[in-house]
C-alpha cells in the first residue's frame, strides 16, 4: 500500500463525510432546529428592547 492508496481513501472518506454533513443539515426533521435558531437573534434583540423600555 503506497501513499496515493492512502490519499485515495483519504479523499473518499472525507467526500462520504460531506455527503452525511448535507443530509443531516438538509433533513426535514430538523428543519424547526434551525428556524428556531435562526430566529432566535431576533427573540433575543425583543426581550432587551423591552427591558430598557422599563428603566
């Protein structure tokens, strides 16, 4: 086994762990994890907007 043997798994491996990163980011079922993320800058930016209102 020489070392473009090695670059060759290497290179496949990482391609799989890609393809496994997109199915698990573009997956259905997590669709609501990242909206709720994605909105949470904004809950955040609210509830202090609201606090300085009060002092």
């Amino acid at each position: 086994m020489d070392a473009n043997w090695a670059r060759s798994l290497f290179t496949v491996w990482v391609f799989i762990s890609f393809i496994l990163v997109l199915y698990i980011v573009f997956n259905r079922r997590n669709k609501k994890n990242y909206d709720d993320a994605a909105n949470s800058i904004f809950e955040n930016d609210e509830k202090e907007s609201s606090e300085k209102d009060v002092r």
